[in-house]
C-alpha cells in the first residue's frame, strides 16, 4: 500500500519495510507527502546570485504555498486550531528541496503565523492568519537583538503604552537592542512580530509581542522603521536576513499579541498569569514547534547527505586489491563502512527520536488532554534533540562530503550545499551549546522535585535498584527500558554486548550517575562562599556531559520502542543490529567514562571496537535497503556523481 | 627588532614574544614577509559571480606576484635551484588572503612550476620556468582522473611513443581517464602537466608527466582536446577547475618531463631509476612541497578564524549573572574556554611541527646533503601533518563559526568563506584518509627494518626499557623527549599530570605499543589462508590510530623543542602551559586506550577533565596575547564583528 504513494517504485522489500517502520506513526502522513510534493524543482542553481536566490527562494514558495504543503497545518482562522503534525509533516518535505525555502517558509509558517497565531487573540488570527497563508503579508519574527541572542528576557525593545492616543510606541533605544539576523527583513518583509520589553505606566512587565508594520506597498520602509539587508551569508543564501530598528513607531493598542497579558480599554495591564517569569516561558513554549520543526529537516538534510554518500561508496571503486582487480568498492573498506554505517544508525535512532518528539507535539499542542509536566517535557525534548540532530546533521554532512573526495565538493553534487545551509541549524532556534543547559537545568528541577519527594520518604537511603527505577520513572523512560534495565542490573558483565538490555543499563546508569553527581555538586556550589557565578561556571562540562547523556538515552529508549514495533521480519532482523551500532557507538564515544565510574570493565570497553566493525560488516550487505530507508527518494537527491 | 617589521604596531609585550617563538627560525622571513605583503586587497566580495571571482582572483594573482611574494622561491631557469622556504613562506602570507588567490597560486607555482622544475631538465626549465613564473603562461597539473583519485599508479591516461614523427600521443582511452578537479583547467590554462602511463614500443614504463599545450591564445581548446568547466563548487569558487581529455594528441618528444626517464633519440626508454616502482616514488616525491604548502596554508586558516572567534569572545557578553550586571564575557564562560582554548594550543603545536616539517623540506629540497631516509621522512612527516592539520582546521573553523552565533554565519565575519575554502585541503593533495594509511605503512617499513635489526641481535627480548629506547631512535624523536621519556619510566604514577616528562612518556606509550601490536596483527594477517585483502581490511581502524598517536608525539615532540628554545621568560611560562593543555587534550582524546591498555590508573584518566579546566582558566588572562602571538595581524582578520 504505502509503496504506491511513493515516488520510487523501484525499492527493495526490505527497504520499503524499513521506510514504513522508520515513518511510524507518521507513515501514511508522509508517503503521501511524498507523492504529492511538486518535485521538478526542488534543487537550486548554486550559481545564482544572492538576488536571483532570493527571488527564486519566494517564487518556489509561492509555488508550495499553492501547489504543495508549504502551508499545510497553518490555521485559516480564530476557531482553528490548525495541525501540529500537519506542519512538521509539511517542513520535513520541503527539507527534501533547497533548503532556503525550507527555513522561508519556516520563517513565516512556523515563526511569524506561529506566534499570530499562539500569542495573538481572535482579532489577530482572523484578521491576519489567512493573509499570511496565502503569502499576501510576509513577515517577521523580530526577536533577537543584536546584544541579545540567546538572552531573551534581557531584550532592550521597548513597547510602550501611550493612554493619550490609545498606542504603544515601539522603540529601540539603543543600537545593541536593534532586531538581527531576521528572516524576510532584508527584502521582502511587510510585517513584523517584534518581542520587547512592555511599559505600561512607567512599569514593566517583560517581554511581550506586537505586530507591526514595517514596508509599505512598494518594499519602502515606513516612517519610524529602519531595516537593513544583512546581505550574504554562509549558506541559506535564498532567505532575506536583515535588521530591524524603530525610532518611537506607533501602533494602535490592538496589534499587542495579548493572549498572555494585554492592557485593557481602561489602560491597564492584565494577564492570566501573574508571574513574569512564568508568563514569559509560557509565551516562548508555545513557539516550541520552530525547534522540533528545525529538529525534523536537521534530520532530513542529513538523511540526504547519507544517501547520496553511501550510494556513491556503492558504486565507486579504488584501488586494486588481491581478488578485485578492478578496484575495491568504497564501502567494502571498513573504514568506509565504519565512517558511513554508524550515520545511518544514528540517523535512524534520531529519526524514532523525531517520530517520538512529534507525537508529543501533537499530543500538547493538538487539543488533546495533556498535562503541565507534558508540556515542559515537549519543550525540553525538544530543545535537546534540536541541539543533537543539528550537530549531527553538520557533521555527518562533513563526513559524507569527504567520504565523496573530490567530486563531494561539486556543487552539482548537493552536499557543499546541503553542509553550508544546516550550518546555522547549529545556531538559530537557539544555539545549541545553549539548548544542552537548559536542558539539564529543567532535569535538575524535574530531579529535585522528584528526589525531594524520595527523600522525605526516606527512598534515597534504599537499594539501588530502587533508586534507579525512580530515577527512570522520573526521566520518562518506557516500560521496555525500565524491563531491559532491571533485568540487566544483576549480572551485567555476563551479558553480551549486543544484548539489548545491558546496553540499556549503561544508557541508563549513565543518565543516571552523571545527573545525581551534578546535582551533589550544584548543591555544594549553591552553599559554597565566593563568587557564585564562578561556582556554578565550573561544572560547565558537567552540565552538558549531563544533557548529553540524558538525550543518547531518551533516543536509544525510541530506537528500542520503534524496533519493538517492526512487524517485518527481515526489517527487524537488520533494524537489530543497527540498533546495536548505534547504541555501542553512542557507548564507545564515552567508554573512559564507563570504566572511570566502574560500569564496564577493561576488557569489555576495549572489545567494543571490534564489536563495531563486526556490526558494519554484517550492515554492509544491507547498505542499499537501509540507505532507501531514510526516506529519500533517489530520483531527488539530484547528485551528478550517482549518474553515470 | 621584529616588531618593526611587522604592520601591527599595537602588539602586546606578551603577543609580541608569542610570535616570535612561533615564528621560530622563519621569524624573520614572516615578519619580512608580512611587513611587504600588499594588503589592501586582501579578501574577496562574497557577492561575486563565479566569473567575477575568477577574474579577480586572476588580476589579484598578478597583483601579488609583480608586488607581492606569489612567484617567491621559483626558480627562473635551469641553472637556479629556487628556494623552498622561500615558496612556503610566500603560500603561508597569501593564506592570510583569499583563498581561492593561495590555491591558483598554489597551482601555478607549485603544481606546475613545480612539476617543470623538478621532473623537467634543463631545457623545459630555460624554456618555461621564467613564463610560469611571470604567468605568461598559465599551468595545469592534470594528474587525478575521474576513475583514479587517490590511486595515482591506476592513471590510465596514455603516453605512447610513436617513433615515426619522433612524438609522443597523449590519449585519454575510457572516460574514467577524464582529468578531473584540474585548476586552471576551466578557463586560464593554456598548458598542462599531464601524468599517464608511458608507453615505448608496446612497454610500459608506468607514470610519467608530459607538457602539453592545450589552448590557443582566444582561449579555445587546442585540436586533440576537450577541457569542460566543473563550475561552481562548494568553496574555492575564486579557482576554474575543469576536465580535460585527450585525442590523439600529438606533442614533440622533448614535451616529456623526462628527468626520471624518457625516450632518446634512437627511441629508446631510458632512465636513471631501474625498478618502475621506485622511479614512480622517486617522482611523486618531488611534488612534496605541495603537501607541506598545504598543510601551511591550512594552519595560517585556523588561526585566522581562532583569531576572530577568540577577539570576538573577548569583548561580546551574553546573560547577566552575580556582579555582572553588564552581562558575562564569552571567554569568561568555562565552556567557551574549553571550546576555544584548547583549538589555540593546538594551532600552536602544529605551528611548531609545521616549522619542523619545513626545515626538514629546506634541507631535503635546499641543496644541503642529505640521505634517503631524511627524503623518506619528510615524504611521511608531509603527508601526515598535511592530514592531521586541514582536518583540524575544518573542524576549528566550524567551532569558531559556532563561538560567533549568527554573526558567525554572516559572511562579512570571514568565517564561513574561510570554511568552505578549507573544506577541500581534506581532499587535494591526497585525501586525510589516505594519507594516514600511508603513514603507517611508511612507520611500518621502517620499523620492519629497524626490528629486524634489533631481533637478529636479540635486543626484542631484552628489557622494555631498551626495547623502548629503539623504538624513540627509529621513530625519530629529539633528544628533549627521549631524555624525558625514560626519565618518567621508572614511577609515572608518581609525577603530576602537567610533568613533561610523564606527558613524553604518555605520547611515546601510545605510538610505540600501537605500532608493535599492529605489526604483530600484520604478520597474522600475512600469514593467514583465505581473503588476504580482508584480513589486512580488518585492521582499518587500528591503522589509522597508530598513524595518529606517531603524529601526536611528533607535533608534541616538535611543540617541547619549540618551547625549549624561547627565551623570553614570561613567553615561555605561558608557553608551558600551553603545551600541558595540548598535550592533556590529545591524551584526554584517547584516555579510554590508556586505561584499557595500563597506561593510566582509572582516577588519573578521571582527572584529566579537571586539569583541562584548570589550565584553561589559567590561560584565559593571556588569550590576546595568545592570540596575537598566532601572527595574523589584526587589521587582516577583515570581521566586522570585530570593529564595534
């Protein structure tokens, strides 16, 4: 069935078993995606200039907002709610194509629809959101400033309110506090959602949003609106990056995104919630679909990039070699199977992670029930599989550029391209080093909260077992993990290496030792006397060796749940062992950490390396199947050197 | 003195020593060089069309050799032997530019003049080395094929003799033949090197090189000839790289570079060399100074993004914390120290080994006496520094991209351009993989010899101490480190992680045991039945880490003796810890095989984190001065992001 909605007809069964077992729940959603996506032109010419890039970039979305799913998920209206999936289902797709189109329409999709429609209120959505679908308005998410990156809440626009005239004046007070590296304001924006700090009667109340004007009909900038083209970049070259300043701009009280705090005909402040801190975080969660959506075409860009770079180890040969006369094929060097295979392990592990975190998405932000502590782990989840999955995409895209030699660095052959664009994946949407942080810092409060509770009950003091199901409980793993875990705690080094449930026990002692030793040390630190910032600044390592741990679990847990689900016998069978790949190499990369904390012995951390290479040669015969997969249809990969 | 020859006037006391320790004994030729470079023109609008790049990078060419050190060190006729220090020095200063100018260049003076002076005899030299030189000619240097990359020896190109008109017939037989990634081959060439198989009277007599006209003055493909243009790549858009393939074409006898072998009069093959194998070696040895050029070249590119992303982390600040108000200083967060910091240390060592390697090729390639051994290593040292230093340069460029956030991505901050440009020097000149594999088996050969040696006069049975003092003399270590290492021998758990002499024995522990085990695995492998191309396949990995840990203790063999002969006081304090942190950081890379194999004790290799830290933040009071002691004058860096 979900053969025929596909545009290749010519995948191998086990292939097609291995696309529809990867797609998950997502399946049906994305082979028709796949079927229906105009693809004639989905590549760009990379001679383009920066001009011509740009004008194609919004032609080609003109073409998906009409043709194609560009806008597929977006509400028309006030009384829709529109379709997370739909959305992150549409990004992914265009994620096969250019990818300044890609992050165009994630601009104004995701970005500036997103925040009308989640921090607007019904006169915002129905008066803007279907003028927006339809590319009528463009617009921007004018958040960063150029001080202000990561440090949101430390915004220096101001939005404040004028009782005479019934306003809010839009300022920027100072050169640090003007709008950067925004989407659509070089060129072709009309509007903008600009974040700043809201003044009510000399009083502020953080940061809030309002939608303002910037060009007039004819692309000039309107009175009080300074915008400036950022010009040429790294990568993305097709997407307008500019600045944005404001000298005393006025706007009518209505255009302030006041879902979450407003002033009232009277002129006065209002808000459900009464912290600000609060009140800004659930503000910024609910743009959370930009990560999990950045997350998703991380993914895709790097799916591509494996593909094209393991068919071309399919198929170029080099060097002769006793028995091969005509050269030894790329892939039967183990050193080519041991730098390709575990990318397409670790993309299929990222992969379940997405299907995972997508549902989630959908669960939160779909209308169904869900609770607070859903929503934050959306919101953590996403941030950290943003951060891995983009710096995965960066560097497996290097890997397969180099893997390619020389003909890699072709622009014809799309993987030059393809690194340069998911370069700034790394950065936007929050940097990634950023993302790790947050990360644990929401585990921490999640552990304090939970432990707090063990502790009173006198749990800590309990077996270990006792303590670590806990912990497990309290990091969401699945019943599978908790099953596979406890069963491994008895006897771990009678195990195998490729048994599933010993490789459990050591994501999950990881996890776990890495989070309880920082919090022992946050602990000291916090009590300690000196300079706090210097305390806490120590345990920078720490902190991120914590989130890392925390995500190689959380994606080894929908690895495990997504394999458990594979119904094909000989996909399964493969799915397995690159289950193992994954896992044992996500173990080699921190294997000192293993035998420093007593978890592995000697002679297991140093047998994993031969565990590896066995993996890859017993992949190696699956290359074709697991490369068709990822998901990309070859007839899209459009690389010259898989031609001839 | 060397301040005055240097454009910067505003170095720190500090940086200033730095540079010149560096800088070692090419201290004064850089600074000569530096202070003469016409740097007004010195990068590359981004905005360019690939036509308009390769205009300017041709008008910028001639620029910089009628008033710039381009054509420094070529020799102008036969009777001149050209400097070697005087074309590394002049490669490294045009990599403080454009380097799309560096690589056309590089082609240019090094490929093509190189190949004319060194495979040609004196009448090729008198006839064209002045025309390279003043770029009345402009040169190919068709060696790679679209078949044969890394496989030089498979070139299936021909070079047949035809005694009748006294010519030779260059022919391009299968497509696979094509040359392919040429520079100059798109546009500007209008001669090239060709390498192919010779042929005389039905024999073959391997690879050798021919010079071959291959456009007319209009720029049109000669008759016999078919160039295409391989259009925009992924970097090094500035450089016209194309295809060309031969028909029959007919070109003199005396067009044979024929220093190594060539046809007489009476038609007769003749060479100086007997067995083809080594007369291949022989020639291919000649082109070193391409590997050592780019090597250079990619060193002087990390530091320039090292430079931007260490000045920019010392002046942006991001998130207030307690008693920063203002915000904290990037460079004051730990984790940003341990991204940067280390990336420093490293640039230095591999300056420090880039200076060895240098002096090696001066002495080889200079006119001094020296033996075979002396050209084998430098063979050896060139291809794996080349390796080991374009890798770290693309992966130091990425990190500094990132250290930016999105200022990083904007190409006026030089980063990205400095990426993608960089990105290939892991492919040309011999891909990093393949470079590797041939240091081992370089290190592999001589250890054959030199344990063959010491086994028949019984010394492999002796103590380990003897056994290891022989493998430091085989391996080529300086004195400094053999002294250090055996005096760390008796008790290393006993001296402190930052004792050099513990670090000596650490370095020389990772080469020597791994390069015996692997020898050890290779006998197997020789002697076992079966596949004999699997069973040496199955090494892969094992090969690659014993090229890596011999390279590591020569880059930290060449750093000790850099540091040893700096006589400033406080330079040299700074220095030392420097070298710990670059020593620390490689060990820390592998700390896992140390424990595995008894070289550290579990708490040690625990607690090299910890000492990385430390190091960091005693180093980050100085990181301008470190900075400024990389060479790359401020006002060259060209970021805007540095300006405000």
């Amino acid at each position: 069935m979900t053969l025929l909605l596909t545009p290749d007809q010519s995948l191998t069964t086990l292939g097609a078993a291995l696309r529809t077992t990867l797609d998950g729940s997502f399946a049906r959603a994305r082979a028709q995606g796949r079927a229906a996506l105009p693809a004639d032109n989905l590549l760009r010419d990379p001679t383009q200039t920066m001009p011509e890039a740009r004008q194609w970039v919004l032609d080609r979305l003109r073409e998906l907002v009409e043709h194609g799913p560009a806008a597929d998920g977006v509400p028309h209206s006030a009384g829709e709610l529109g379709s997370p999936q739909g959305q992150v289902v549409a990004f992914e797709l265009l994620s096969h194509g250019d990818l300044s189109v890609t992050i165009k329409s994630g601009v104004q999709f995701g970005l500036f629809a997103g925040a009308v429609g989640n921090l607007g209120t019904e006169w915002h959505r129905d008066t803007y959101l279907e003028r927006i679908r339809s590319l009528d308005i463009l617009g921007c998410f004018a958040m960063t400033e150029l001080g202000h990156g990561s440090d949101v809440q430390s915004l220096e626009t101001t939005i404040t309110f004028d009782p005479e005239t019934d306003e809010f004046v839009v300022h920027t007070p100072v050169p640090a506090a003007t709008k950067a590296y925004i989407g659509n304001a070089g060129l072709h924006g009309s509007m903008a959602v600009v974040f700043g700090q809201l003044v009510v009667s000399h009083q502020r109340h953080g940061v809030h949003a309002i939608l303002v004007p910037i060009r007039d009909e004819a692309g000039r900038d309107l009175p009080g609106v300074t915008t400036a083209d950022q010009g040429h970049k790294g990568g993305l070259v097709g997407v307008d990056n500019g600045t944005i300043s404001f000298d005393q701009l006025r706007v009518p009280r209505r255009m302030l995104l006041d879902r979450y705090g407003g002033v009232d005909a009277d002129g006065r402040y209002t808000s459900s919630i009464e912290s600000p801190n609060r009140r800004f975080f659930t503000m910024v969660g609910t743009l959370v679909r930009g990560r999990v959506c950045i997350s998703a075409g991380a993914g895709i860009a790097a799916r591509r990039g494996i593909s094209i770079a393991t068919r071309y180890a399919l198929k170029r040969r080099q060097f002769p070699a006793p028995g091969r006369s005509n050269g030894v094929l790329l892939l039967d060097y183990l050193t080519h199977q041991r730098r390709l295979l575990p990318l397409v392990a670790r993309s299929y592990a990222l992969g379940f992670a997405q299907n995972n975190l997508n549902e989630l998405m959908v669960k939160v932000q779909g209308g169904a029930a869900h609770t607070d502590a859903d929503q934050r782990e959306l919101e953590t989840w996403a941030a950290g599989l943003k951060s891995i999955t983009t710096s995965f995409a960066n560097s497996a895209l290097q890997t397969c550029r180099e893997a390619c030699g020389g003909a890699g660095f072709m622009s014809e052959n799309q993987l030059t391209a393809l690194r340069s664009d998911v370069d700034i994946f790394a950065t936007f949407e929050g940097d990634n080093t950023v993302l790790l942080q947050l990360v644990t810092k929401s585990l921490l409060g999640d552990y304090r909260q939970v432990w707090g509770e063990l502790d009173r009950a006198g749990v800590v003091q309990a077996t270990a077992r006792a303590v670590g199901d806990s912990v497990m409980e309290w990091s969401g793993a699945s019943v599978l993990l908790e099953r596979l875990t406890s069963a491994a705690r008895r006897q771990p080094d009678q195990l195998a290496m490729v048994d599933r449930s010993w490789q459990a026990l050591m994501f999950t002692e990881r996890e776990r030792h890495s989070v309880e030793s920082l919090a022992r040390r946050m602990r000291a630190a916090a009590k300690s006397d000196g300079d706090h910032f210097e305390a806490s600044n120590r345990l920078g390592d720490h902190v991120l060796f914590v989130a890392r741990a925390y995500l190689e679990r959380r994606v080894f847990d929908a690895f495990l749940t997504g394999v458990d689900g594979c119904a094909d016998r000989e996909a399964r069978q493969v799915l397995e062992r690159l289950l193992s790949l994954y896992a044992l190499s996500s173990l080699d990369a921190d294997r000192a950490w293993f035998v420093e904390h007593n978890r592995m012995s000697t002679a297991r951390s140093k047998a994993i390396g031969e565990q590896l290479s066995s993996l890859c040669r017993e992949l190696r015969p699956h290359a074709l199947p697991l490369v068709e997969g990822l998901g990309i249809p070859e007839a899209w990969l459009g690389a010259r050197l898989l031609e001839s």
